[in-house]
C-alpha cells in the first residue's frame, strides 16, 4: 500500500494534492493544466449530475448541445464578457495536420489550412447561445427557455490545481431567456437556491446565499447570485454561481420578441453553473488525516464489505451469506461492493476503503458467521460496531443518515463558529492571520477599497448575504460610510 | 403550422434535413459543420446514453474522463492513427486573445501567446489514454482496465450533414487493457455484441454484425468489428465499431505488464465506440412522409395526452380525468405528456406530436368523458381505435410493445429483402442502380479491387459478416479467386 498521507496541520495543500491522487479521485494529464478524472472520482462526478440534472428538470429545464468552438466575431460580441474572458482563451487556428518535411514520421500544422475566422474554445457559452436564441425567439409564446447544457469548457489558467483550478473543466451551463426583468431575477434566485439545496443535502455542505460585489460579477452580468461554503482551512469556496445577466446578451445578439401588445422587447437572460470544482469543495470540506470522507448521498458504494478467512471453505459460507445481506441491502436502496479481491489482505483493503471515503465498511468473520453477526465501522467517526445480522438492514440505513447529518452538522458548526464580525481594519487582519474563516465588515462599497484590501491581506468579498439586513456603519478600510456589511475571506 | 416536409420519393436527402430540422431535433450553428443538438433531440440522445450506459457497466466498465487536448508530439506516436486523422484535426496553437491595435472593440489572437507545442482537439482518444495508462498498468493485477468515456470530439469533415457526419459530435468511446490478445479479442466482440442488442432491442434496428476489410479498418486497429445497418434509401450506415488494437498503442507508448511469471509484455488493447450519428440511423430507418417515427423504447415522451374541449368546464373534467389516467400510465412505467397548451388548436397539436413521431397519441373530449372511453392513434401505423378508459393501461403497454415490435420486425423485413447476392459485375452495378441494398458478392481480398470497385459504382465494401462461411469463389472483378463473400453498398 501507499504510505500515509501528509497530514493536513503539515501542509494542508500538501495533503489535498496527495489525496486527490491516492484515493485514485484524479491526476494530472500530459496537456498542461488538464486532468484526468479517473473511474472513482467521476464515479461521483457522476452522482452529482444525476441529482442536479434531475432538480433542474424538475423546475422545468431540458438538456440541449450547443458547439464547443466559439468564432472570435460571436466571442467578442459582448464586449464585458468578451473582456472577461478574452485572456485565457484556446484558439483554434488551423484545421490540418501535414507530414513535417524536416522531421520523418513527424507532423506539423498545415499552413495552407488556416481558418478564415480562428475559433475560440467555449470558455462559458452564453456567446454561441445566444446568437443560436436569436432563431428561437420571436414572440412571448417562446419564452421562458429553460435549457441546460453538460459539457466541458476550457479557461487557460496559469496555475492550476487538480478539480479546483484546472485549464478544462467539466460542468453545467444553464442559460435561459424570459419576457421581464422580474422572471428572470426570479429563476437566477431559483437556480442559486437549487445549488444551495444541492450542496447542503447532497454534499451535506452548510453554504452561505448571496450576492457578489459588482468586481466580483461574472463578466457580463447584472447580478452574480453565489453559494459560498468554508473549507476546513478558514478558506472559502465559491461552490457555484446564478448570474441575472439583464439584456447585454439579448442587445449585443439582437434578440428580440413581441410581447402580447405586439411590442418588440429584448429578452432578459440568466446562466448558472457548477463545475466539477464541487468535488474540490467536497474534498475539503469533509475529509481527514486518513483520506477522503463521503456523504452517503453522494459514495459510489455506500457500504463496502470485507470478507475475513483463512481458506476456501471459509470463503464460500462467508460469500453464500454476504449475497443475502447484499441482496437485502440492495432492496432498501442502499449502494453495496463486496470486495473479494484475493490479491489484498483484509487490513490493506480496509486501509484503501478509508482512504477512499467508503461511509460504512462491513467485515465479516467466520466467527460472525457462528455468531450472526457482522462488524460495521463508521468512516466518518471511525467507530466499530457488532451488528446481529437480523438487524442489519435497518441499522445501515439508520447509520448512513445519520453520518450524512453528522457530516452536515459539523461542517456547520465549524463554519458557524468561523464567521467573525469585525470592526476595524486592526481586527480584520487579526482574524483572517489567526482564525481564519468568513470575516463580516463594513465596506464602502467601492472597488478601490476592495483592491487594496485585497493587496494588503489576500482576503476579497465573497458575498452580501441573503440573511444580511441594511445596517448603518463605517468603512472598516477608508472609514466612509456603509449601509451593508459585506463578508470577506481568503479563497480558492 | 410549419408546411409540410418534402416526400421520401421526391428527394431523399432534402426530407431527412428538413425533418432533422422541422421535428426540432438538430440545426446548423453559426460554426461550420457544427451542429446544434435541440431539446427534444437531446432528450433521445439522453434515453440512448441511459441505456447504452447501463449495459457498459454490466459488462463491467467504469466511466472516466481524459482531456480535449491531445499534444501533437503524443498524437503522432502512433503512426498508422495519426496519418488516419491528421487530415481532419482542429489545432489549437495560441492560449490568448487581446485587443486589436487596428479595430477598437474587437479582439485578436496574441501573437504573444502562442504555444510551445501545438494541442490537437481530440478526433479520438487513444493516444491521450495509452500516454495515461502506462502510468496505471505494472502488472498483470492491474489488467483488464475497462473504461469508458462520454465525450465529444472533432474531426474537421469538409461535407457535413446534421448527425450523419457533423466537425464536432458526441460520442462515447470505451478503451480497454488486457493480458492477453485473446482476451482483447473477446472484448471487441463482446463490445460489438452490446451495440448490436442496442440497435435490435432499443433503436428497433436490426443490424448485420461482421468485421470490416483491411482498408476500411480504423487506423492503428488490427480488426475492426462492426454493426451495419439499412436505411430506407437503399444505403447503408455503419452504426458502430469495436476494434482490436493489438499491441500498436502499447507498443508506441510503451506500456508493458509483468505477467504472473514476472515476465515483461505488451498491453493488449481494445476501442469502441458509438455516436451521435445514430440519431440519423434511428431518423432514417423508420420515419416517414409526416416526420419521425420514434420506437417506444427511446421516445422521449411514449404517449402524449391531447385534449379537446370547447370551454373552460369542459377542460376542468378533462384535466382531472387526464391526471388520474396520467397517474396510473406513470405507475406502469409509460412516461406521459399532457399537452394543455392553450395557443395551439388539436390539429395543429396532432401534426406537431406526428411530426416528432410520438409513439401514441390519446385524445379524450367531452363525449369520451361520457363514455369513459379515449381515443388512441398509433404513430407507426396512423390508426385509431377508440379505448374503455378501464382497460386503457394495459391497452397502452400493449400497444407500446406491439409498436416497437412492428417498427423492428418492417425494418428486418426491408433490410432482409435488400441483401442480394451476386456474380458477376454486370449484376453487381445493375442491383446497385435499380435495387440498393446490401450485396454479396466474391472479391479477391486486394485494395486495389476494393477501390477501382468504389471509383466506378461509389459502393464500397460494409463488412463480413459474422453469419458468411468460407465459401470458394471468383472475384466478380478481377476474376481473381475469392474464399469469401463480403457485402457491398453505398453508404453513409
Ligand atoms: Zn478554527
Ligand atoms: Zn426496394
């Protein structure tokens, strides 16, 4: 077996890179900046789709496929997004490769096959998308379009970091087009509560609704609603994003509809996504010195069983009653992988169940056999018990609760007791070099503020909180006036 | 209402885009050969990849995922596949956009920011894949690795045609590894088989399972096995294909194993794949003059609920008789549209759900509420029937059965009808011109026959098939001596 990993008090960025590796979650690939999500980490990418795909069609959206290459006309057209996004773009330049003269064997681009129009690998898709809605939309009868898409993107990133920073990325864009301003604040709002749902009872990740600050904003947009969740090192998340994006797309694409008065209108638009960046968010949120900790709802298998013998005939009693208990676990809904491998001992399986994140793990003995009794061992909390057999089925569906509550509380209580208000400068930078964590300030409101806060400490806005009220106050910077505390962190 | 499709016998070609276009299933995007992938095509897609999933990993197969970009200097490494597609590659050779000194408000490659090594989008995924699995495979231990991708990839085609050959599509392409050649062997048609129980089972297309010539092999395949379908037209489709790889990309990317004696060897290796073109085999195999005919097994929506009233009371009984059929249809496993849409009129409403070729259509008025009877039309065949509402579920899980039945048993019929054997030339090219269809005939197993074939009669060779025995024979060509028969056709 692989040796222990770095522990996290060590070196936290240490033990995360470690992590993603060994528990066979992802790895870095031959293209810079590009990984390789291997079976066990998309195998939990996976389950995160299926939930998220099903709560977006259940709020009334469909899946469609639009084109991977963006011509740099359609790209430029917005010009905030365009902005946004225009420095770490892939281009496609030519369409062709040729034998390379000087290199036997060797190939080279074509030069005779540049394109006309170099294409720009979709960095978001709101471009392509809203030049293909100028078709689809002539009059109020075709809105709302509620359509979302699966798909990777590219955003060539200096410096990356498996999952959470990484030059091509998997995710979902949702983009959709409404006849008033109301209807479409009200799906951004929708869509970032979806997320939030999705984080909290799924990834049992406690997340902080908001709204960014206009330097924040995703390029292009109105309003940037977030979910923002705190890692266990006093960092924070941004866990996914609802962006109200007004009528720019709308005005810089032309479209327009006729309203029931028979008036033209430009259509207002909203996108939100979330990105295989969650599993990142996922990672950190729950795991420990001994590897990954999955919530139940989202673990490949949520119980893995460890057969214990000493010979064949052991084997096959053992095997004979674990096809049972499995058959039994199945029907109440519960995720079960026996492992039989006879190329591992029992105590290296278990070591790579636990560092893989498996909830409950099940051995079983041929003195439980006599017995009628397993041995289940919590992941989360590391405990053991014996179970009778009788019992078992009702027993794990009760444990697997209670480990995704458990794992939910704790995030929550960490992150409860990691949100500090502050009110001067002096205090801010205490905290955020002693604690760590969400740190709740008063703020001008101005992004010159926001810069040299920024500069100073590393720590930016990360959202105004949906729970914030109004509140008169003082600048804890420049000192001028402030209506809202705004919450800051250091973040990924 | 949209008018209606040009016929079949009119002009082929102009019915299946009109069709792809008007049932709302794909159109062209503003990026050449791109195709958009509209909701209601996607959601067939989606039923595709559910079940094709499914059987993927009860054959025992995990899903993961590699990067879109491919190195040139590892695309090359395997020469026979990189001379197979360097032809047709989209190049990625810049990692930046900026502003354009020359045009205010527009942007412009930075000359800048070109790459080191140029990144070729992914035609296909071997090369990328083989670099990763040496970092994977040590031992016999390791092996098989059975994995899959969902993905999309780019191959610049100069002529394309919504699904049937579009720059970029979708597909899934399965790459695995094993000890022995026997082995990968076994997988290959294994894989083979699964596609070919997906076309007959799913699509309702039955399909002709064989392996392909020499020259119309994937390039850097030992063998490629494939599963051949007939289109109305007389043409056929290849609708997948599973190769065995041999040693070629172990060997170029230098993955070796120790065997159980210690001993190193090459990985043997194996590839499938299937794509959204099977959407244009699905739309060509058995729709007709109104639009798509969906088999039950991939519709998006089995049944679609119509309902006719005169006024507001009368649309209240409707409705509430509609959720309480709806209900019942959903608890047997038939999914289920109400179409309440208060714009369109049933007519309009009819031709709509015919044109998206929805496998049943109930409707149901007020004398039907009197009744308690609804009356249902069959897509396939375009009959009615009118229905007691108290036998109406199991009427309609029968219907459902019986259609995909029909629609699978009239395309082996027409399939079955247009194998023709031949021997001579003069019967070959007369078959082709007034008959299409596949044709066997004996062929002396050179290129060169093979191509001079293709350059007179544009048929080229499909497959042989799994069923054809060693038969002596006289190519119908060269006269040359032939110990096979092997099928011929023009295709897609
Ligand atoms: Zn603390
Ligand atoms: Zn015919």
């Amino acid at each position: 077996m692989s040796k222990k990993l770095t522990s996290r008090t060590e070196d936290y960025s240490k033990w995360y890179n470690e992590l993603v590796v060994k528990a066979n979650l992802a790895e870095n690939s031959a293209v810079r900046g590009c990984m390789v999500i291997k079976p066990y980490g998309y195998a939990i990418w996976e389950k995160m789709q299926a939930e998220l795909d099903r709560m977006f069609k259940e709020t009334g959206h469909e899946n469609a496929y639009f084109p991977l290459f963006v011509p740099k006309s359609l790209f430029e057209a917005e010009e905030k997004n365009a902005e946004g996004f225009a420095k770490e773009c892939a281009v496609v330049t030519h369409y062709r490769l040729q034998n390379d003269p000087d290199n036997p064997g060797k190939l080279r681009v074509d030069p005779n096959a540049k394109l006309e129009e170099e294409l720009v690998v979709r960095p978001t898709s709101e471009a392509i998308i809203w030049n293909t809605y100028k078709g689809w939309i002539e009059s109020y009868r075709d809105l709302p379009l509620l359509i979302n898409q699966w798909a990777n993107v590219v955003r060539w990133e200096m410096r990356t970091r498996l999952f959470l920073r990484t030059a091509e990325f998997l995710w979902q864009e949702g983009h959709t087009a409404h006849a008033t301003k109301a209807e479409a604040i009200q799906e951004a709002e929708l869509m970032n509560d979806v997320y939030a749902t999705f984080a909290q009872d799924f990834m049992a990740i406690p997340v902080i609704k908001g709204r960014k600050t206009e330097s924040e904003r995703f390029a292009g947009a109105d309003e940037t609603y977030c979910i923002e969740a705190l890692m266990q090192d006093g960092k924070a998340l941004q866990a996914g994003t609802s962006h109200f994006l007004g009528q720019n797309f709308a005005k810089a694409f032309d479209v327009k509809f006729a309203n029931k008065e028979g008036k033209q209108d430009y259509v207002w638009a909203t996108s939100w996504g979330v990105s295989t960046r969650l599993m990142g968010a996922l990672i950190m949120t729950h795991s420990d010195d001994l590897g990954l900790v999955l919530p139940p709802n989202l673990a490949p298998h949520q119980v893995v069983i460890v057969p214990i013998f000493k010979n064949e005939e052991q084997f096959e009693a053992i095997q004979d009653k674990v096809n049972i208990i499995s058959k039994e676990l199945r029907a109440a809904g519960v995720s079960v992988k026996f492992d039989k491998r006879d190329t591992l001992r029992p105590g290296a399986k278990f070591a790579q169940h636990e560092l893989q994140g498996v909830p409950l793990r099940l051995a079983i003995g041929a003195r439980d056999l006599e017995n009628g009794t397993v041995e289940l061992a919590r992941r989360d909390t590391l405990t053991k018990e014996t179970v009778d057999i009788s019992t078992l089925t009702e027993k794990v569906t009760g444990l697997l609760k209670d480990i995704q509550k458990t794992l939910f509380d704790k995030a929550l209580n960490y992150r409860n007791s990691h949100i500090t208000e502050v009110n001067s400068f002096e205090e801010f930078k205490e905290v955020l070099e002693t604690k760590g964590g969400f740190i709740s300030a008063h703020w001008d409101g101005t992004i010159e503020t926001e810069n040299k806060i920024k500069e100073l400490t590393k720590a930016t806005t990360r959202c105004i909180p949906d729970s914030f009220k109004a509140e008169e106050g003082v600048c804890i910077y420049s000192g001028k006036p402030s209506k809202t505390r705004v919450l800051f962190a250091k973040a990924y």
